[in-house]
C-alpha cells in the first residue's frame, strides 16, 4: 500500500472517530467518548490494513481486543453502581471499529457516509423517540403493509408492456407508486419529526414534498372553518395559511426534479433550467410576501394522512397508467397537441403521473425531452389553476386575494417559458 494512501485512510478514521467521540461525549458516565471513539476507529484501520498484508486473523483479533474493552468498561459501571441498560454506545463502538476497517478495503465515500450517518442518528435521539411515539398503529401498520406487499409483489410481476399501444409495464407502473410514496413518506417523516415545532416556511416545505394539493385543501379549510386556532377572516391566520400554501407550490418543482432524476436523468439536464427558474420565482414571490407580512414562526405542519396507505398508492398507480394510456393514445391520434391536452388535464388531476410518464417516455426515446419538460410544466400550471379553484371554494375571499396576483404572476411567467425557451418541442420518429 501507498503511504499516501494509508494515511489517508488513518487520517479519515481519526476524523469519523472524533465527530462520534464528540456526540458521544455529551452523554455523562459512557463507556466511550472524544478520545475512546478515535482510537477504536483507528484500531480498525489498522487492523484492516494488517489484514491485507499478512491475514484475517490480525482484524479478528483487533475485534476481539475492542469486544472485551466494551465488557470490561461495562462491568466497571456496574461495580461503581452506575448500570446503563441500553447498549447504544456499545453498538457504535463495534460499528466505528467495522468503518476503521472498511477504510482499508473500500471507498472512503461509503465509510465518511456511515460514520456521519452513526453521529447524526445518535444526536437525533429525542427526534426519534418522539417520532415513534407520534406515529400512530395505524400509520405503523400502513407503512408495514406497503413495504411488505411492494417486497412481495414487486419481484412477481411481470416486466413486460401489455395492453392498447403496448405501453403498460406491470412492474415499471408500481415502481412509479413506490418512487412516489418514498418522497411522500420522507415529507410525512419530516413534519411527524418537527411536530408542532415548525415554522411558516418549514411547514411549507414539508407540505410541498408530501402534496403541495393537499396543503392548500387543508389550510384553506382552516382559514373558513377555524381549526387549529385558524379562522379569523381578515387575521394572521390567513396570512399564515398564504404563506405556507404559496412556499408549499414552490416546492412542487424541487419534487419533480426530484422524480425525473430518479426516472430519466438524461431529461434532467434539459428540464431543470425552465423548472428550477420556476422554482425560484415561486420562492422569491413567497419570500416577497413574508418579508410584507411577516409572521411569528410558530406554525404547525398539516395533517396530510399517511401516504403509505395502499388505498391512496393503489389509486395513484391506476392514475399514472391512465395517463400512459391517454399520453400514447393522443401520440397516436393527434401529435404533440394531444399530448398538451393530455398534460393540462392531468396536471388538474396529479402533477406526478404526467411527470414520471412522460420521464419514462424520454428514457425510452419515444419522446423528446424538450417536449416532456414542456408538458411538466403545463401540467404544473394547470395544478397551480385547480389549486386557485381550491383556495376560493374552501378559503374565501380573503385568502384569495393573498394568492392569486403570485400565482398569476407564475402562470404568466411558465407560458412564457414554454413560448420563448429555446428547445425544439417534438416527438421523435
């Protein structure tokens, strides 16, 4: 081995083990802390680089050696009276030897990514346990049975295209739910983590990565119907409410870029110049707003149900093959108009599905990207004019008037953007 390389690889375990040994550290009485961690990832290293040049028996007896340490300094606790009966700190120390170890035989990314993953997970105790103790059994039992379904279901079906047009992949269709319900479950995760502690802007943004649709819905009602303190026609409530909707439909745009990376990440480098512009406007035209009327960052995040239940995947993955079906039945029939139809009807009904099909055209060279980020877009407008028939049937004239000169000041500026970006829009032969 190189001594460049060698003391690279002693220099990151160092690293690691001080960013845990500092975590650790906080917490009075362990058995493991600032000095401790360092010296068991360094241990680790050096034993993975002994390995390498003599045998496993050198990493073996190094576990041994870091194995009875942990017992050792555990028995002391109990014989001066101080008995911990978690083993966390223990755990880690097995895991900072096995990263000292992996150094030496793999990326250093993957080693840096566990150990800052270890020290986030061991500060984020109170963050965990109160999420567990929000998470109700049905949001537990709904999240099991998605996972234990997708694992069994996923691998049998078949991936092949059926049905009229020959565009339907059984497989293809559920991993789009599964793509969805993941960044849906991650904002459902953030706002359950935060709880009542979130402020106007986070409670924005969490509202946007799970459905930015249902932020509006739920913090409309709350302006006319006075839940959760909310309902005084002309009050900080509803500026409240105007605020987190407007940041909720910027975020919209992260989402979807989010989703055409996962999906076709060929489309991304056409698609994100117009759709991160649109998120910026939308995120300026928040700021705006806030800066005008500024709030007191006390907000609540909304209750958007959890998005695991099967009902509401089952039903997403019927939606997104419908547009697959009406996408290849417009292709066929009437060119890239009727796939503007499409779009703009779709987007009134679920931005996603016309996203992650038409991604999935592009990664399959029927249809060319300048033209699928075009009908992103559309749709985008099409959901930020439903979501305008929203705020005045169930929020009023009041937050009506808070929202609808920023999102027709967007509608305004997407239109252009699909009139004047430069790109050619259409199908590829």
């Amino acid at each position: 081995m190189e001594l460049a390389a060698a003391f690279l690889q002693l220099g990151i375990a160092a690293g690691l083990g001080l960013l845990v040994g500092l975590q650790r550290e906080r917490k009075v009485g362990d058995i493991a802390g600032f000095r401790t961690f360092p010296l068991v990832t360094l241990t680790g290293t050096v034993c993975g680089q002994l390995a390498l040049a003599f045998d496993g028996w050198a990493l073996f007896g190094g576990f041994v050696a870091i194995a009875a340490a942990v017992v050792i300094g555990n028995l002391a606790k109990i014989r001066a009276g101080h008995p911990e009966p978690g083993i966390t700190t223990e755990v880690a120390v097995v895991l900072m030897f096995a990263v000292g170890a992996y150094l030496s035989v793999g990326p250093p990314q993957v080693a840096v990514a566990v150990g800052a993953a270890a020290a986030v997970l061991l500060q984020m105790k109170q963050e965990l346990h109160g999420f567990a103790a929000r998470v109700s059994d049905a949001d537990l039992r709904a999240i099991m049975q998605f996972a234990a379904i997708t694992l069994i279901v996923l691998p049998v079906l078949p991936n092949r295209t059926y049905g009229p047009y020959d565009v339907l992949n059984p497989r293809q269709v559920w991993w789009m739910v599964v793509l969805i319900v993941a960044i849906s479950l991650a904002g459902y995760v953030g706002a359950k983590l935060v709880g009542p502690r979130a402020g106007t802007w986070l409670s924005g943004a969490l509202g946007g990565l799970v459905s930015s649709t249902a932020t509006t819905v739920t913090f409309a009602r709350r302006t006319r119907g006075g839940e959760d303190g909310i309902g005084v026609a002309e009050g900080s409530g509803v500026e409240a409410a105007s605020q987190v909707i407007l940041i909720a439909s910027a975020v919209v745009y992260l989402r979807v870029l989010v989703e055409i990376a996962v999906v076709a990440p060929a489309l991304l480098a056409r698609a994100s110049g117009p759709l991160v512009a649109m998120f910026v406007l939308l995120t300026v035209l928040s700021a705006m707003r806030a800066w005008r009327h500024p709030l007191p960052q006390d907000g609540e995040p909304a209750d958007h149900g959890n998005p695991t239940q099967l009902r509401a995947a089952l039903l997403f993955g019927a939606i997104y093959a419908l547009v697959v079906l009406a996408a290849a039945w417009a292709k066929a029939q009437f060119g890239s108009k009727g796939l503007y139809t499409v779009a703009g009807i779709s987007g009134l009904v679920d931005l996603e599905a016309i996203t992650l099909s038409s991604a999935q055209l592009v990664r399959g060279g029927k249809l060319a990207a300048d033209l699928a980020w075009r009908l992103v877009l559309l749709a985008s407008l099409a959901n930020l004019a439903f979501k305008t028939g929203i705020v005045a049937l169930w929020g009023g004239r009041a937050l009506l008037r808070r929202i609808a000169p920023y999102w027709a000041a967007a509608v305004l500026a997407g239109l252009a953007l699909l009139a004047w970006w430069p790109g050619e829009a259409a199908l590829l032969r």
